[in-house]
C-alpha cells in the first residue's frame, strides 16, 4: 500500500507547490516587471489619492458629468464583485421599460436634446462593469455638460475629441471614451 500511497503524495506535495505557489509568484512577478501599471489595477488618482480604475466603470448620475453606459450589477451600479449582464432578451418587456426609462432619464436631464439616443446609453453591457461610451453617446451629452458647466459647447466638444480611443488595432470595436477619465479632465476645467 505504501507504494502506491508514498509516490500519489509526493507527487501531489510537488504539483501543489509548483502550480498553487511557484507558478502564481512567476506570473505575478512577471507581470509586475512588464507591466506594472496594468498589474496594480490600472488605477487613475487625482492628487495622489486613486479615485478608480480605467478598467472598471463608475456611476455618474449628476447632469455635470458624462454618464457611462447603464450597469446591469446588483444591488448597486458598477459593483465589481458582481459583474454580469442582466440576461434580459430583446422582446422582453422588463428591457423595453428600463430603455423607455433610461430614455426619460436622458430627456429629463436634456429637454432640448431632440437627437436619437445612442444604444450604448440605454442597454447594459455584458459584464455591467464597461468604463467606457461610444463617441456617439459622449457626444450626445456635449451640450447639456456644456450648458449644466458653462462652458463653450466647442470647448466640450474638443474635450471629447481628445479623450476619444480609437478602435483596437485599427479594427476592433468602436471609438469610444473612458467616463472616468473624461470627467476628471472635465472637473480640470474648473467649472
């Protein structure tokens, strides 16, 4: 018995040592030495101090910042230890009326905003945690920053101009703007 138990231990004493402790300080390491910004949570601070994380969005619901893309997580908005979608299929009528009041929210917020609102703006993504917006729904929401900060609406306008990313590689995804970051160079402004 012993023959066949002494080796299964050894063997199971080696493979835990190597892929729970060497393996995970390897990568760690490696990480940390090639990209050090990204493996400490790729964080934004103001002041020294971190207000969040680029990779991570936050909730914006006051009409003087840009508002990122709704967040299907639960019980609050952008909960990390919560991501996911809301699982929600186009013909159900739960979705229909979040979008119809997501839609109300925008309206409320800019009454003399007659364009069409941007998808991105009204439907959760995947994980409910995306930091970013389409450059369409950014620049849907220049004029009512612009107004609510007085500021010039070219001057918002430029601002998401520079703070728009463009499509990854030149052919994945959309252009879009990170909400964090945006609102930080907003607060900038000083207005």
């Amino acid at each position: 018995m012993s023959a066949i138990v002494r080796p299964a231990l050894v063997l199971f004493v080696a493979l835990t040592v190597l892929t729970g402790i060497a393996y995970p300080l390897a990568v760690t390491g490696i990480g940390q030495a090639v990209f050090p910004a990204q493996a400490a949570g790729s964080l934004i601070a103001r002041n020294g101090q971190p207000v969040g994380s680029s990779l991570i969005g936050q909730h914006f619901s006051d009409p003087k910042y840009l508002w990122g893309r709704p967040s299907a997580t639960s019980p609050a908005p952008y909960n990390a230890s919560s991501s996911g979608g809301s699982n929600l299929g186009p013909l159900n009528p739960a979705l229909a009326d979040a979008v119809k009041a997501r839609i109300a929210a925008l309206r409320s917020a800019d009454p003399g905003n007659t364009a069409a609102v941007p998808v991105d703006l009204v439907t959760a993504s995947g994980s409910g945690l995306d930091p970013h917006v389409s450059a369409a729904g950014a620049r849907y929401q220049a004029a009512r920053l612009a107004q609510v900060r007085h500021l010039p609406l070219e001057t918002v306008q430029q601002l998401i101009g520079e703070h728009t990313e463009g499509r990854l590689f030149g052919l994945l995804g959309e252009p879009r703007v990170n909400v964090l970051q945006f609102n930080l160079a907003l607060d900038a402004l000083g207005s």
